[in-house]
C-alpha cells in the first residue's frame, strides 16, 4: 500500500509538471514575448550537403515565427519562416544575397503572394525607430564551414493560415533546387536544374 500516490501528490506532481511544459513553451515559442526575428532559439540542423560549383550546400526544415509588431515597419505581426543554410568545402568567395533564393509554394495564398527571402541572418534592429533591418548579402569565407538562417515573410499571421503552408520549392541562383513536403521536412529532395 505503501507504493499507493495520495491525491495531494498526484495534484502536485501534475502541477509542477503542467507548469514545466507551459515554461519551456514560453521559452520556445516566437512573437511579442520572445523576439525570434532577432535570435531564433534553435536552428534546425542540416542533415545532408550537395555538391554545388564551388561548394557544397545543405538546407534543413523551416520553422514558423511570428514577429514582434513594435518592430514591424506595418506596424503589424507578420509570421516567417526560418531555415538553416549550411556551406562546406568553399573553395572561392560566395557572396549570398536575398535575391538568390526563390520560393515556389503550392497552396494558396502563398502561391499569389510569392513570398520572398527577407534576411540571410538574423534581422537588426534601427537604432533610430527600433525596426527590424534585413541583411540582404553576406560573404561566405573561402574553406570554411558556414551555418545561418534565412528568413521569408509569408505575410500577416492573421491573414495566413499558417496551419496549412503546405509543399514549396527553394531554389538557389536559379540552379539548385530543394523540394519540402512542408515546413518541418527535414530531408528536402535536391536537383540540379
């Protein structure tokens, strides 16, 4: 009998853990509490490299984020999505600017919309009105091994149903294409076009 939990243990144990799991939600979780615009907590790990020109590429999962609304220029929430991009084995200077990856989504609205690369790097902020400045182009060192985000704006998390993305392509200077089921698929098909 001894082994026997009492009501007042259980509602305890249960608490205590009930407010273990709301914790680390707020911790994880993105929007006007916590800026992931700014410092994303985790980035999704990139599980397979491709050989490019003059380096190897590899893309992980996307994850979703809304924005903090203070620092929006529209003075709204957007939601975004976030992926890794990893570079190994440069052997000459790439330069990665915004405008080398496109998106191709299959379900509306994204697909009117055309979502495009925001950052590559986390967003700064203005020090002058506190709104978020994209970087638009970052050099990747020769012989190195290089791991950032970048982000695409879907539009207003109110406007979106950001439940249901759905499959998208990425495609990188027009030439190497990844293929996602959706957003948390975390082994993209890759093709050369």
């Amino acid at each position: 009998m001894s082994e026997l939990i009492t009501r007042r243990t259980f509602l305890k144990t249960t608490g205590a853990a009930a407010l273990a799991v709301a914790a680390s939600g707020m911790l994880a979780g993105c929007g006007d509490g916590y800026d992931a615009l700014l410092n994303p907590p985790t980035l999704p790990s990139v599980s397979d490299h491709y050989q490019a020109d003059n380096f190897s590429i590899g893309m992980s999962s996307f994850s979703g984020c809304t924005s903090n609304s203070q620092h929006e220029s529209s003075e709204s929430r957007g939601y975004y999505l976030y992926a890794a991009v990893s570079f190994q084995a440069v052997n000459s200077q790439v330069v990665l600017r915004t405008s080398d990856f496109t998106f191709a989504f299959d379900n509306e609205p994204f697909k009117t919309n055309k979502p495009s690369c925001t950052s590559i790097g986390n967003f700064t902020l203005n020090s002058s009105t506190e709104k978020y400045v994209p970087v638009t182009q970052r050099p990747i060192p020769v012989s190195s091994s290089t791991t950032i985000p970048i982000w695409i704006r879907l539009g207003n998390y109110l406007e979106i149903p950001t439940y249901h993305i759905g499959g998208f392509t990425v495609t990188y200077k027009n030439k190497y294409r990844f293929k996602y089921s959706s957003p948390d698929d975390s082994t993209p098909t890759f093709a050369t076009i």
